[in-house]
C-alpha cells in the first residue's frame, strides 16, 4: 500500500471515532433531554399553618418536697408507698417515741414537783406574814410601855430584834417563791420541748398532692434531713424545656403549646408557656422554658422526658407545601456574594419547569408559600434518591 493510501486510511479511522464519539454524547443528550425521569407529585393546597418553637425537657412538679424528719430516730411505721394520694395533715411516717414518752412524763413529774413546792412555799409566806403581824404588834406595845418606863431598854430591843426577824423571814419566803416560780418556768419549757421532740415522732403531709418515691423502710435509723418520701403536688405540672437561645424574641408568656412525650410520640397534649427562663447556659446556648401541661397521659412520672411544641404564629388560610419540594438554590447576589434561593420544580406538561418562591412561616410539616405558587400547583421531585432535575427535562409521575 502507498503512502497516500495510508494516510487516507487513518484519516478515515480518527473520523469514524469521532463521529461515533458525537453519536455516542447526542444519544446521551437526547437521553437526558427527552428520556422522562420518574418523579413524585405532590398537588399545592389551601391550609393552615402553625410557626412553632421546639425545646425538649423533663416533667416537673411546680411543687415538690422531701419528707424527712426533725430528730433522728428509728421508723416505726410507714403508712402510705409511691402512687398514693395524700391530704394535709395526714400521718405519713411513725418512729419509734418509746424513750421520748419516758422523757416527757419525767419532765411532767418535775412540774408538777415544782407546783406543788411553790405552794408549800406559798403556806410558808402565810405563816410568816401571822409571825411578823405577831412581832409588829409586839414592838408597838413594847415602844409604848417603854415610855411610861414599864419596860426596860433590854426589852425593847429583844421586841425591836423580833421584829427584824420576822421581816427578814418575809423577805426570805418571798424569795423563796421567786426562786421556785422561775424553776417552775424552767420545769414547763423543759416539758414543752419534750412535747415537741415527741409531735416529732410523727411526720404528717404538709399539703395535698401525691408520693412519687419512697426511699425508706420501716427499721431503718433515719437522721434529720434523710429523704423518706418524696412529695409533690399535682395542681401544677409542667415541662421545664431547654429552647435555643436564638427563639427568645419569639416567646412570651401565655403563649399556647404542645406536648409531645416519648412514651406517647403520636399524641400531643395541650399546654400554655407559663415562665421564661432569664438565664442562659453558657455552653449550649439554651435556656428554660416552663411549660405548664393542661392534661396529662394516663401513665406520666415526674423526670420523663418530653418535647415542647410552642405556637408563636398561625396563618388559617395559606398556600402550604412540604418541606421535602423545596430545593435551596445558591445564586450570585449583585454584590458579589452567594446567597441562597428557595424554590421548587412544576410538572409543566410533562416537563419539568423552575420556580422561585417567597416563603413565609415554617411549620413542622409544612411551609408557607406567599409568592410563586397558586393552589392546585402540581410539585415534583424525583422518585429516585441519586436523580437530579433540572429546568425543561421530561418527566412521568410514579
């Protein structure tokens, strides 16, 4: 073969690659192109919207007390376990009030020696009183015989120092009375302390509500402030929920909520924001959010957790799609930086179309859409999870 031959020869392969080349990226074009994808559709409605605040936390009683004792002592008796209702002023715990009733009628017995020796005491004062009249008398008569000299000096000064005897007596009786009067105070104080380490032996409910936890037995030695029981009322519980700092604008008391518990995550119960926490922690960036909760599960424990659902805007009438159709498109601002752009694909006679959106409240399952959409809208996405539409691409609905 000649060189001419050749050449022609190659030149004739390199365009017949090049032609199937062309072939190959037009079958790929026309397959992109025209090749329906399959996709899901989702049809624009009318609705209503909630905009919500979500915050997770734990159940709690407004509430709450640790029934323990004043003195320590051994539990005699425990009348009521976890789960009861109690009233105030009812018995709850018993301890063991054997030495301090001894203790009480040894300091009853002691007053009662105190009384009984200021009224000996008393007799005493009256007896002495008669002897100093007795004396006074005598003295007055002895003055007077000593004047008309029936007397001698001698005798007038035995009179006169009988007479100072008897006052002294008075004095000393007096005293006397005194002295026992203050041990007699001394005696009741001691008793009434008595009294009261015996009211102590007997722990009652300090106001209506319900036992949540028991941690003692009867037998054990408990000491003052050593948990027994675990006490809370339940005209008040709520959901003291962690919310991320950046929704506080938002929040206000009154407010209405939801709760959503774990043991139930398909119901929601109502609630009402009750108080706003003033305090942020300085590593999650979230604060307290009370939640009180209008009704309760049949089951709920004080501690369980809870996810908080807070209203904090409402549109009745509004275009409403799925967050899943709505696809965040990044685009060149005219300042030169990147901003990002909602928006979401028509099915446009069988041919995908791009639309960008105006977004309004954001639901937990939907979106509000004020400009770009119209009711009966038909959305599309693809079915498949690693398709990508793009504007003017055939499409079937699955």
């Amino acid at each position: 073969m000649t060189d001419r031959g050749i050449l022609i020869r190659t030149w004739g392969l390199r365009i017949a690659k090049l032609g199937l080349a062309v072939g190959v990226v037009g079958a790929l074009v026309y397959w992109l192109r025209w090749t329906p994808i399959l996709v899901i559709e989702h049809r624009v409605v009318e609705g209503s919207i909630v905009a919500e605040v979500m915050g997770t936390g734990t159940l709690e009683a407004r509430v709450k007390t640790v029934i323990s004792p004043k003195i320590s002592g051994r539990i005699r008796e425990i009348h009521v376990d976890q789960g009861d209702r109690v009233t105030a002023g009812q018995l709850l715990v018993r301890l063991d009030d054997e030495e301090l009733t001894q203790q009480v009628e040894i300091a009853r017995a002691n007053q009662a020696a105190t009384e009984a020796a200021i009224e000996r005491l008393k007799t005493d004062k009256l007896r002495t009183i008669a002897i100093l009249t007795q004396a006074e008398q005598h003295y007055e008569r002895t003055s007077q015989l000593r004047q008309s000299n029936s007397v001698s000096d001698e005798d007038l000064d035995k009179a006169r120092e009988g007479f100072a005897v008897a006052q002294a007596g008075l004095a000393n009786s007096e005293a006397a009375i005194a002295e026992a009067q203050k041990e007699l105070v001394t005696a009741d104080k001691t008793l009434q302390y008595h009294q009261a380490r015996l009211a102590d032996t007997q722990i009652t409910t300090p106001f209506d509500g319900l036992i949540v936890a028991r941690q003692r037995d009867p037998g054990d030695v408990i000491v003052p402030g050593g948990s027994i029981l675990t006490l809370i009322s339940t005209d008040q519980l709520w959901v003291s929920a962690w919310v991320d700092e950046t929704e506080m604008a938002k929040l206000a008391p009154d407010q209405p909520a939801r709760v959503v518990f774990r043991s139930e995550p398909d119901k929601s119960y109502p609630a009402s924001v009750i108080r706003l926490g003033r305090e942020t922690d300085r590593e999650t960036r979230e604060f307290i959010v009370d939640v009180s909760v209008l009704e309760l599960p049949g089951n709920w424990a004080v501690g369980q957790r809870a996810d908080v659902f807070i209203e904090t805007a409402r549109e009745n009438s509004a275009i409403v799609v799925p967050p899943a159709f709505i696809i965040w498109r990044e685009e060149r601002a005219a300042t030169g930086g990147v901003t990002k752009t909602p928006g979401v694909f028509l099915n446009d006679a069988e041919q995908s179309r791009w639309q960008t959106l105006k977004l309004g409240l954001r639901g937990r399952d939907a979106v509000q859409v004020i400009e770009g959409l119209s009711v009966d809208d038909r959305l599309i996405i693809p079915a498949a999870e690693k398709s990508v539409l793009s504007d003017g691409q055939r499409v079937t609905v699955q």
